[in-house]
C-alpha cells in the first residue's frame, strides 16, 4: 500500500526506521527483530541505505520481505549522490518487481573517498523529480530537517530547498531526530507558512546508549537540551536500556501527540525490547484504536 494512501485514510500514523546489518553479519538477525516488531503492527516499516552502495541489496531484499512476507508496507530508503541513472532506473525496477510501493528520497552525504560524487544528481530533489518520470508510480518521502541541515546556510534557505524537493513530487516529510520539542514545532510552523502542505512527521530516536546519542546528535547537528541531560544524569553511558532516556521519550512523544503530531516515526536502532516498551508505555497505542 501507498503511504500517501496511507496518510490520507488515518489520522494518526505509526511507523518504524531499521537498518540492514553489516554485509558480513547475517541477515536473519533484523528477521528475529521484525518477527517481535510485526506484533506493533507499524502502519509502515523502512529501511534505510547504505549511501556508498554497499548494502544496496539488502535494503531491496529486506524491504520485499517487510512487503511480502511480514505484510507492511514497506518504504525503501534511496540515496542519489555518487549514483547514475542507469543505476537508480536498475534499483526502481528491483523495488518495483517486488511490489515495493514506497520510496524514501534522499541526497545522502558525500562520500569521503571519491574524488567526483556528484553524478547524475545533485541533491535529493533531482531523484524525487527522476522518480516521479520514471514511469513507476511509488509513494515518496523525503527528509526534513527541525534544527536544520548542517550544511545548509539558514533554515530560510533550507526551508526554500525543501519546498522544491517537495514540488518536484514528495508526498510527505520524515524528520531528523530531534530531543526538544520546540525545534520541530517552529519547523512545522515554517514549514506550512512556505505553502509546503505535505504531512511532517516526527523522527525520534528510541532509548539507545547515551554514547551513540552523544555521537548521532554530533554529527547530525542536533542538540542536547539542558533538561535531556539533567534527566538522563544517573544513566550510565554505555547502558543500551535506561529507564530515564526511556521515560524521556515517553513524555517527548506524549506532548507531540497532544500537540497534533500526524504521527510516530520510531528510528528502532533494530531493538525489539526497547520499542516495544515505548509504544506501549506511551500515548501511540491509544491513538491507533
Ligand atoms: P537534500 O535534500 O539534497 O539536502 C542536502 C543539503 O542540500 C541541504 O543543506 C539542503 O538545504 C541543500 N539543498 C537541497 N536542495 C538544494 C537545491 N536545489 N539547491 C541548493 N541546495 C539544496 N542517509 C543515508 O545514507 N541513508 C539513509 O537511509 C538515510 N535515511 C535518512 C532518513 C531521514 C528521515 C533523514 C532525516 C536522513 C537520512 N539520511 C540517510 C541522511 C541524509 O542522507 C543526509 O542528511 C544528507 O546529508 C542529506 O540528505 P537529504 O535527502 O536531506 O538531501
């Protein structure tokens, strides 16, 4: 099914972000994860992309076995930077033969260790527009950014960006993490007064270690308010399930919820227990009967 479809016939929306494993782990291990997600019954799943292409086959193949054997629809992430169109018309048709309906359009940040990334596409509206003339008709989202891209000049110039990514054809707008409330408010504020009247739906990332949040938000350019810290102070910060990061969620969701949020995009970090815990000791359940 089509998550614009999707969009339209549900107030509310609860989706879930995973991430292929490594191409030398075994890939049964994100299967055992869904086998305890499905039980959710996220109205989508998706599934991120390796931008220098080394896991493009495992998003394909996981995401026709979210379709296909898990009935979710599926949302395939698809970077374009360093890519041809030869080889974005190749993965379309891949996704397309499995009846995967849904894809996630991205720019995807420039690989370090090759001297001309830019191909065929500049940045991520260039795929939307390819997409959209690609004869296929796939649902696509694309990314937006509450604390703004770190690479863009201002959130005016960022917002103006969006819009063309939008126009050119996207459906609806999965954020960034963000850990404050207030960034994605104002950001949605903007971003309907720039005429962009697409869903926006809230990102967040689930408890994990405070390690790898310090790291994420770092390079993601995302803050850590003051009140995250005071709240998560007794975690220790490599302990992957803390009550007070989980607890802090909780109350970050709730107050979207209250506050008119579409829905709830969980960035999963492929754990089971701690998803599950935040679906159902938050408002989301309730807002799906
Ligand atoms: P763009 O929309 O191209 O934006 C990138 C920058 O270029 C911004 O600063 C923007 O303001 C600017 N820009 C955009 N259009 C124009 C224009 N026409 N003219 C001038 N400037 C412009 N990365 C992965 O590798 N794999 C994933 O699966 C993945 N999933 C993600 C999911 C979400 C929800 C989010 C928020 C990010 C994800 N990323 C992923 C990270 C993403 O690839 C990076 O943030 C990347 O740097 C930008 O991608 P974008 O799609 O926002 O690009």
């Amino acid at each position: 099914m089509k998550i614009r479809d999707i969009l339209k016939a549900k107030k509310f929306v609860f989706s879930l972000e995973i991430f292929p494993p490594k191409p030398e782990a075994d890939i049964s291990v994100i299967y055992s994860t869904l086998d305890e997600l499905k039980q959710l019954k996220p109205d989508f799943v998706s599934v991120t992309y390796g931008a220098g292409g080394s896991n493009r086959g495992r998003t394909v193949e996981i995401a026709d076995r979210i379709n296909n054997h898990y009935k979710i629809p599926a949302l395939a992430h698809l970077t374009c930077v360093n890519a041809t169109k030869d080889y974005i018309m190749e993965v379309l048709t891949q996704l397309k033969s499995k009846g995967v309906e849904n894809i996630m359009a991205l720019g995807g940040d420039l690989p370090k260790d090759v001297k001309d990334p830019i191909k065929d596409f500049r940045h991520a509206s260039d795929l939307v527009a390819f997409i959209r003339k690609s004869g296929f008709d796939f649902s696509i989202g694309v990314a937006g950014y509450p604390e703004k891209h770190p690479a863009a000049p201002s959130m005016e110039k960022d917002i103006e960006n969006l819009k063309i990514k939008v126009d050119a054809g996207a459906d609806f707008i999965t954020t960034q993490l963000f850990l404050d409330n207030d960034f994605f408010y104002s950001y949605r504020d903007r971003v309907q007064k720039a005429g962009i009247n697409v869903p926006v739906i809230p990102g967040i990332m689930t408890a994990t270690k405070l390690l790898n949040l310090e790291k994420m938000t770092a390079m993601c350019g995302v803050s850590i308010p003051e009140r995250f810290r005071t709240a998560t102070a007794t975690c220790a910060i490599d302990n992957p399930v803390c009550d007070e990061t989980v607890k802090y969620t909780v109350n970050q969701i709730n107050h979207l919820i209250k506050h008119g949020a579409k829905g709830i995009h969980l960035y999963s970090m492929n754990k089971a227990g701690q998803n599950m815990r935040i679906y159902n000791e938050s408002a989301i359940a309730g807002m799906r009967k």
